[in-house]
C-alpha cells in the first residue's frame, strides 16, 4: 500500500486533470465526452477517512467534439445549461477498500438533483511537483450513474425501439493535485 501523501489541502490542477464521461449511442457504441473546465480540492487527512473532496464543473464546457451533439447536451434535455450552470461534488465519506483503493462516497448535483453516489478510488502516489516545495498528488475515480435519477430523461428512440442514447453514463475522473509544502 502507498502511503498517503502529507496532510493538507491540495488543488485539483484543471491542465493536467481530467472529467471524462461515455454513454452508449445507439446502444452499438459509445460516446466520449469531457468537460474542460472544473475546480477542486482534495483535503488530504491522517487517515482516509479523516480526507474529503469538493468539486465544481462548469457545465458549459462540455464537449464531445461534434458542436451540435454538445448543443444538444447543453439544452433543457440533458443538462439544462441555463437553469444548471454547475455540476457539483462533494465527498461525504471515504473509505479504504485495501491497498491504493478506496471508496469514495459523494453528493453528486446534477441539474439540481442530488444523490449519494460511490466512485471507485484509487491513489496513484505523491511526489514532488515541477515548482519547488511543491508536492503533487494523483487520484483516479470511476462510477456509473442512471441518468434519468438526476432529472435527465430524454427519451429518444428509433422505430425498432431502442434507445438513441443509453440510460447509464460512465463518469471518470483523472486527478493531478499540488499543495505547497
């Protein structure tokens, strides 16, 4: 097991992080999408459980390379960019789960809607970052989220019935934090 980096708060580094996402299309493959720009901090305890993580992200970044998709994911169907700028995260309990894993359970809000859900966690290490007395962190999150629970139930289907986009939504978050010595 790695040992967790020094207590202290450190913030999340949006250049080398990352909030990613995929849901099936078609139920045939799936589409990536991420969104460019997000906040955080990750409080780093004695103990796992005594550590807790805050995010913000900007709804308005998201992007999936194709302009009228992520129109599309900004309207009143998906995200309801205008009444729902942000999506948040807030930690409410981290559990170790053994070695570099842990469970992180976290409000997440999406289109105004919260609900409790757990990511998969994993400690990458700690080290020095590139600035002197600079000390960097990595983390890696996954969960699975239904997203018709946060208020997102665009329905639309084709004439054998399925779906054109999928229920389930794949949420991975890759983070690169620093605190100063």
């Amino acid at each position: 097991m790695t040992a967790l980096p020094t207590p202290g708060v450190y913030t999340v580094d949006a250049v080398h992080s990352g909030v990613n996402f995929s849901v099936r299309h078609l139920m045939a493959a799936k589409v990536r999408g991420s969104f460019t720009e997000f906040a955080g901090t990750v409080t780093i305890g004695a103990t796992a459980e005594e550590s807790s993580v805050e995010a913000t992200v900007q709804a308005a970044s998201i992007t999936t390379n194709n302009e009228m998709r992520d129109g599309h994911l900004k309207s009143a169907d998906f995200l309801d960019l205008e009444n729902h700028p942000t999506l948040t995260i807030k930690s409410t309990k981290i559990t170790a789960t053994g070695g570099d894993k842990y469970t992180l359970t976290a409000d997440l809000t999406l289109r105004g809607v919260t609900k409790s859900v757990d990511f998969d966690l994993e400690f990458l290490g700690s080290g020095p970052g590139m600035a002197p007395g600079v000390t960097v962190a990595g983390f890696e999150a996954t969960t699975e989220i239904d997203r018709r629970e946060f208020g997102v139930n665009f329905e639309g289907t084709l004439e054998n019935g399925s779906l054109v986009v999928g229920n389930k939504v794949t949420i991975e978050l890759s983070i690169e934090a620093a605190a100063q010595a």
